[in-house]
C-alpha cells in the first residue's frame, strides 16, 4: 500500500552550506519525498556562502506549523547562524517537537536547537567548532557521523548526508500521522 | 616622556568581517599602535568574509606568547569559527588572561573566548546570534556598544569600534609592561 509522498521542509537563509543543501536535498528526492524549502521570505533567492547554489523559497516561515510537515531538516554553513535569530524558526522547532515531527541538523545546524532549548539532555553531533556550545547547552556530544536521540537526529558534515536523510526518511514513516 | 610604542596582534583567520577587521586595525595605527596580524600561517593571504580584504600574517599563531603583544583583539565574522579550533590560538588567550594582556572580542569573537573557557563569570556583549552561547559558558550578557570586564572588552558590531578601540588602548597603557 503506498503510503503518501513525505514532505521534507529545508530550513535555511542565507550562507548555508551549498554541498550539504544539495546533497540533502537530491536524496530526499530520489526517495520520493517533497522538498520544502522553508526561508525567512518567498519572492527572493538565497545563496549557498561557496556561491555555487541560489535558491527560491517555497513556503515563508512566518505562518507554518510542523504539522504542514512529515519533518524537518537544517543544513550547516553560516545559516543557522541567521536562523537562530529569528523566532519564527525557533516556534517552528519546538512545535515539531512538540508534535513528534522528526527533527534533522548536519554541521552548524545545532545551533538552531540550542536557541529552540532543544538540546538539554540529549545526545548531539555536530561541526567540531560547536562542541562546547553543545556541551554548555547541557547535550552530550559525541563525535559520530549521525546521532538519533528521541525525535532530533544530528550529522557532522557533508560526508554524513547518507545516513542522515536515511534517518530522517526512517523516523518521518515511522511516526506515521 | 614617550612610551614605547604598543603592538596590537590581531587575530584572524579566513572569513574574518572585512569592516570590522578594516576599521579597528586604521584606528590603532592612527593611535600610533603597531598592527601585527596573527593567524595560521605566514606565506598566504587570509580574506575578510565579502572578499573586500586580503591580508598577509606578520606572525604565525604557533610560538606566540602573550606577551609579545600590549593587547589581543579579534575581528567577529566567520573567522571566530575557525579560530576556537585550534589549540595555539586558545593557548595565546588563555596566556594572556594569565599575564593580564588585554583581549579584545567583536561580534563573533567571543565565540573564541567560550572555548578558551574565559567567559565564566564576565559581563560580555557580542552578536545577537551567540548571546545564548555566552550565557550557556557562564557569561553575564548584556546588549551595550562596549564593555570591559576585567582584561576582557567586548563589543557588539562595526558600529562599536571606535569606543572598542579606546578602551583597548586605554588598557594597553594602564598595564605597563
């Protein structure tokens, strides 16, 4: 029985890592998931910080709920540096997690969950400059290339995309809604 | 009676903020300061995060001492990112602490103060992005232009140089060396 098409919400602004966006977001598709890409504002491109990817955005994040999604997924780079600032990305966090929607970050993405209180208590991957972030945010880091702990999965960097989308993939059917 | 003359080591790496980097190092010449850039390595151009500066490294980070120097400042951008990675840079704050150098942080460079583990306990400003990050460290955060806690200044943004300048040359001088 085929079960609907997964819709995978890319959350990024400016600066995110061109490779770790493209790989994430070829693999999602090839699975047969939507992708998402959910922005600070529609009607503009945002640029990859290597200049190699620009993209449009698909859904403004000011307005969305989880629930309009099967999971969602942070790429690194300078992005999650801007997207930590602005509340409508860190609502949209912590309603995924109130809602049991899968949570993904690879690289710097973690920092998004440490502004979202995400982290307390759990165990994190991440890009190694963070560690101690993670760590004074009260998460266990270990360095492994991709950690699931509850509804949040982390990955380190672009060599870990494989396995982090097959997680994600893995927890958005499992928790079926 | 003229003092010697001060030397500042600005410390940076690829992807420092071009303006920030610009602005605090003309000031300090102007004040009669001498600017050392310290970074990686010699023999290559380090490049400000718009690609508006190239600049050479008068002294490789490895072998430094702390008190080679009157005062430490560092440029925010991406470059704080990279800096908190590597051992000598975090061995030279940590040495300056110690023989009560002056450190100055803009922007992103405290980022390089939480892995030095020299934020516990100070009042700090810096970029909106990582008020979290200096709080989880045990910092004091506070939202000013500049502020001085003990040897450390901090300062928020381009904005704040000139008072973050000041304040780091007034320090240079008050601890005679």
């Amino acid at each position: 029985m085929p079960s609907a098409q997964l819709r995978i919400a890319v959350l990024i602004d400016e600066g995110f890592d061109d490779d770790e966006f493209s790989a994430m977001s070829a693999q999602f598709e090839n699975a047969g998931a939507r992708v998402m890409i959910v922005a600070p504002f529609t009607g503009r491109l945002y640029s990859g910080r290597r200049g190699r990817v620009d993209t449009a955005c698909d859904v403004a994040v000011h307005g969305t709920r989880a629930a309009m999604f099967s999971a969602l997924a942070i790429p690194g780079g300078y992005s999650p540096d801007r997207l930590r600032m602005r509340h409508a990305f860190l609502d949209l966090i912590r309603d995924a997690l109130a809602t049991n929607i899968p949570i993904g970050a690879v690289g710097h993405g973690p920092q998004v969950l440490i502004s979202a209180n995400a982290i307390k208590g759990r165990t994190i991957t991440c890009w190694p400059s963070i560690a101690i972030d993670v760590k004074n945010a009260g998460g266990l880091y270990v360095d492994r290339p991709v950690v699931q702990d509850g509804g949040i999965v982390t990955a380190r960097k672009i060599d870990d995309i494989g396995p982090f989308v097959e997680a994600i993939l893995r927890m958005a059917h499992t928790d079926s809604r």
